[in-house]
C-alpha cells in the first residue's frame, strides 16, 4: 500500500485514470476504498447503497459486450483538446473492460425524487475516487452501464429490482506513463457569484 496523501493534494489531483495495468489489485484495498464510500452523505442517513466488486469473468465480459456500444452524451461533439483527450481516452477504456482487475459497480435504492435518489449515491463514489487516488489506484467515474446495460448487468450479478445503477468504477494500478496529476478546469472565481449572479471577483 503506498503512502496517503493529504485531502488538498488529493482532490487537486483526481483526475480520470483510465490506462490501468490488469495486474491484481488487494482486496484489503478495495475494501479500504469501498469503507471511504460509505462514509459519504446521503439522505435521511438512509444509506441506501450496495457496491458490487466485479472481478469476474463472466461479468466483465457483459460490460466488455455493451460498454462501448453506449454512446457518449457528448458524442462527436469535443472540441477543446482537453476534451478530445477525455474522448479519446474513454474509448481506450471502452476496448480495454477485461484487462481492468476490478470494476465497482455502486447502486442505490434510495427513494424520491430523481435529485435525492442521485444525490445519495455520488458522494459515496466521489469518496471512493478520492480514497483510490490516496492510494495511487487509477479510477474514472463511469455511467454508461446505467443508460446502457442495466437489464443485462441485473440478471448476471442478481441485483434485486428497485435497485438502480448509478456507475460503475474500475480500479486498476495506473499504467507506466499514466499517473495523477492537475485537472484542466476553468477558475473557481469565473463560476462563482457574491450574493447576487453576475457579480464575480477576479480572481
Ligand atoms: C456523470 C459522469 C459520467 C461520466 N461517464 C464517463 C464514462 O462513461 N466513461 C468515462 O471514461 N468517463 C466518464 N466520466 C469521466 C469524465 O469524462 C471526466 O470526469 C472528465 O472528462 C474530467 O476528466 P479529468 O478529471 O481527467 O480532468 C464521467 C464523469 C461524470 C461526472
């Protein structure tokens, strides 16, 4: 296990890890990642979740078999280089499902309206990133299973209906060349409004 890092220098170097080594990952890792998930909030403190680990064979051949046909909701669309490079990246992810040693599958039951019922679930699988960068385990959030393969990844892990899944997260060790670091995002200060929308700082 390698060294934690400190909560700044974690969430300023989060960022997508999508070429991972298909070597093992500990299960006393997964579960050190699974164990920040749940610490997450969630409404009512209901904590409707499950996290499925996912090393199977045969199940990562159901993702391997849908994954890539989802079409992404920005599809054709990138335009900035750092969006061609998400793009691209994504696609490697997409032809590389059986090589990754561990996918999380994170699902919710949690009732009510559509914002409550995501809203109890992402923090839990931001949790999870953070906790598998302090780690040095590659990871991405991923949707697609839940706008594309639900029914199938239902029936082969026997998950009970009126669970939903909310995304699927593979963790692997990061590929020579592939390592955490900066995310590109626009400043803080240009999304943030005082008081009133429209007055915003320089900086
Ligand atoms: C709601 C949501 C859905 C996403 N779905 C996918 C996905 O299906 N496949 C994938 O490779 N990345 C997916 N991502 C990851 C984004 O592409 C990534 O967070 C974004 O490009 C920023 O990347 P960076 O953190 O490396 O800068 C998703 C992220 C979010 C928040």
């Amino acid at each position: 296990m390698t060294e934690e890092i400190g909560l700044f220098e974690a969430i300023y170097s989060q960022r997508a890890l999508r070429h991972l080594k298909s070597e093992p990952i500990p299960d006393e890792i997964i579960k050190k990642i699974i164990d920040a998930g749940i610490r997450a909030p969630n409404g009512g403190n209901s904590q409707q979740w499950a996290f499925i680990v996912i090393k199977d064979e045969a199940t990562k051949r159901i993702i391997d078999e849908h994954y890539s046909a989802v079409v992404r909701p920005n599809h054709g669309e990138a335009k900035t280089i750092s969006e061609r490079r998400a793009a691209d990246s994504a696609d490697y992810l997409g032809q590389h499902i059986m090589d990754v040693p561990v996918w999380i599958l994170a699902a919710t039951n949690h009732p009510g309206t559509d914002i409550h019922h995501g809203a109890s679930i992402y923090p839990a699988v931001q949790n999870m990133l953070l906790a598998a960068r302090a780690l040095n385990v590659g990871s991405v959030l991923t949707t697609r299973v839940r706008r594309g393969f639900e029914d199938q990844i239902r029936s082969a892990i026997g998950l009970p209906e009126g669970w939903a899944t909310a995304a699927m997260i593979p963790l692997g060790w990061p590929q020579d060349g592939y390592k955490y670091g900066p995310t590109t995002r626009r400043p803080a200060h240009e999304v943030t409004h005082w008081d009133k929308w429209g007055a915003q700082q320089e900086s």
